[in-house]
C-alpha cells in the first residue's frame, strides 16, 4: 500500500553501498536447516511493574482477535525465510490489552543474535510526529502561534524567499521545500543547517502544493530550540519520553551506548542482487553530528504504541495531558492541499502525523507514522486498535504484504 513506501531518499553516506554491494557479505534466503527464532509474548501471565499495557488478557474479543491474525506471525517467519527482511517484530493492541506481540528472525544475522521482543529500532521518520507533539504542547501553552511566521522565530528566514513560511506549512509539509538542499549535510549543528536553509529558500512557492520533506521537520526542531531555550531533543525527552515512561526511547548517543546490546542493526536491500546487506550496527557511529528532527529517534514497538495511546486519548495519558484534546482534533484533520496530491496517500499529512484514511461520521480518522528503515506504527481509532511492525530491513516489500493481512481491520 503506497501510505507505507513513501521514502525512496537514502542519504550519501549510503551510496557507496549500493556500489560495493557485490562484494559486501549479505544474508539471503536463509536454508531450510537454519532454526528461525520466534518469541512471542502474546499469552503471557506476566505483566512488569513497567508496563502500560496488559499481556495475557483472556476476553473472548482478545482471544478472537489472537485466533484470526496469529497467522501472522507465521507469514513474517516466510519472509525472513525466503530473505525479504533480515527480522521483524509486530504488536496488536486493543484498548491497553496485547493482542500479539511477537519477534521473528535476527536483529543481526551474521552474529546470529536474535531479534528479541523489545529490541531497539532506528525508526528514522517516525520522529517526526515526536516533532509535531512538541510543537503542539507549544501552542498549547501560548508560547508560539500555529500561524506564525518561520521568520519570527529565524533571522535567516527574514528576506523575500521565506519570509511567507509559516509553522503551519512546516507541520503540513506545504513550505515548497524539497528534499535535496544542505540538510543535515556537512553542518555542525541544526542552527547551522537552518540558517543556511533559510538563505536558500524553498525550491517552490508556498502553500502551493503538498510536498513531503525532511527539510520542513529540522525548521520545526529549530524553532522548538528557539521558543523553549533547549535544545530539540532535550525537549522531547524532558516533555514527552519521560512523561510517557519511554524507557526505550532515545536519540543520545549516550544512552546508545547505555543500551548498545539491545539495538538491531539495519541492513539494505540492494536493488542489484535483491540481497540484504548490513550497513549499519550498533558498533557503528551515528551518521549526523547532531539531531535532525526528520529523524534520529531510536524506539521499539510498545514504546511507540504508548506514544501513539496517548494521541488516541486525546492528549491524555493516565491522568496527565501531553497535548490537548483540541490540538489533537486539528492535528489529524487532512489539509486541502494533502487531499488534492496524488502522492504518498490520498490525505498526506497533518501537524507531522500520516492521516490515512478519510475521517468518518466525526471520528478520528486512521493515523500513524512509517521510518525509512523498514518501521510502520498506527492507530485505528474506530476499533482502539494500535499496530506495530518493525523491521531493519530499507527497501522491503513487506509492509505491503503485512497490510494485506490487517487491511479488513481498517476497511
């Protein structure tokens, strides 16, 4: 389904991949006498003192649920079989009770390290609604207006080429600007990056049209460096990973470091050989000398399921609001200009949060976020459904697959 791919843009560093791919080793189909590991904590009795949701729920609904896609679980193990994707974990969760929550394959295939119910993703573009809530909780707190001016808050963005970019076209991706210019590029920080953006200017006019990039979320983490006087990053953690109880949750290299053995590698397909090949592990550095806000979140399943809870509560989780039930409403509103694009999905998106499908009779409508490197996470507000399936794996087709079988779900 195209609402999953939609990030075609690999960064420099990783070029070079595609034309060494010969003679880097990869995994492929995995032969029929190689065990795949499978966890699946779905029927477990024991639930953490940390947890937020409830494993081993025995009501029938969940029961029902658990007989007609555990299936699924079954089908990820085929494509890690026949070399599609490296590993994946998926989680299914009504209300706060875990349907299935299930790791198949490896987090690192040459080491024959398995991929364990909550291993660590890089979950690249979905930061980016962790962008969009800080902004909101912002507004929220009178601290700056949806609708003003980027310029306000940017010296560079004071001359005639940005001067018209408002917060409101950042978060709706309607700024004009395309992927493509120095960002995050060779730059230092993110203030650096920016005020050279915000000379260049967008590549299109704005509020012309619906264009997704990268580019609009770094505007927005400077402007959150700005307002709140911390840095993007720090924000996020301070605001929204704390109160959340995201203990997995991180963008630090320190906490990298910290939590070193619990983190995936990620690998490639190269479209040559349709060979799967590492590119990245957790001994390796992180590509951007800083945070970029259009990614660098490392996260797992029931963390962003949490994340994603309290969007569908209005704002609220347990008795604390992160957001308001108004700021909420708007942001999952689709735009007119995302309505009118024939790319990415038929509504695009709202304040940084994938909207995809049409609002119905008042109801929120089926919203989420997908990462670059093989990560998709979203709600079905109608059936209280959050579901999660992430994968290490950049330019797998199984998203589409994985959608095939829940489609009935949102249909």
């Amino acid at each position: 389904m195209s609402h999953f791919r939609r990030e075609s843009f690999l960064f420099k560093k990783l070029v070079s991949y595609l034309l060494i791919g010969f003679f880097l080793s990869g995994c492929q189909k995995v032969p029929s006498d190689v065990e795949i590991p499978v966890f699946d904590h779905s029927s477990s009795e024991v639930k953490a003192s940390h947890h937020f949701f409830e494993y081993g729920a025995q009501e029938k609904e969940i029961i029902d649920l658990q007989k007609e896609y555990n299936h699924i679980t079954q089908k990820i193990k085929g494509w890690v079989r026949w070399g599609e994707i490296v590993g994946a974990e998926w989680l299914m969760i009504k209300g706060r009770k875990v349907i299935i929550h299930a790791s198949i394959g490896w987090k690192d295939f040459e080491e024959e390290a398995p991929l364990t119910p909550n291993t660590i993703f890089r979950i690249r573009s979905m930061t980016k609604p962790f962008i969009g809530t800080a902004i909101l909780m912002l507004a929220d707190k009178k601290k700056l207006e949806i609708n003003d001016p980027v310029s306000k808050y940017i010296k560079n963005f004071q001359n005639p080429k940005t001067e018209k970019i408002n917060i409101y076209h950042l978060l709706t991706h309607t700024s004009g600007f395309e992927d493509g210019l120095p960002f995050p590029g060779r730059f230092q920080s993110l203030k650096a990056s920016i005020d050279t953006i915000g000379k260049i200017g967008p590549q299109n006019p704005v509020n012309t049209s619906y264009i997704y990039s990268d580019i609009n979320s770094g505007i927005l983490g400077q402007i959150i460096s700005v307002v709140s006087g911390q840095l993007p990053e720090d924000f996020i953690r301070e605001k929204i990973i704390v109160p959340l109880k995201l203990e997995n949750t991180f963008s630090d290299t320190l906490t990298m470091h910290q939590k070193r053995a619990d983190i995936s590698s990620a690998y490639m397909k190269i479209p040559i050989t349709k060979e799967n090949h590492k590119y990245w592990d957790n001994d390796s550095t992180l590509e951007y000398k800083y945070f970029r806000c259009s990614g660098g979140l490392f996260s797992t399943p029931i963390d962003y399921a949490r994340f994603l809870k309290m969007w569908s509560d209005n704002g609220k989780t347990d008795s604390l609001y992160i957001l308001s039930p108004e700021s909420i409403q708007k942001a999952l509103e689709p735009t007119p200009l995302s309505i009118k694009s024939e790319k990415l999905n038929s509504y695009g998106y709202g304040m940084q949060m994938q909207i995809l499908t049409k609002p119905i009779n008042g109801q929120k409508p089926v919203f989420g976020h997908s990462g670059s490197d093989g990560t998709v996470a979203f709600v079905i507000p109608e059936k209280d459904l959050i579901i999660c399936y992430f994968t290490q794996t950049r330019g797998n087709q199984t998203m589409q697959k994985f959608y095939n079988e829940i489609k009935s779900l949102i249909e």
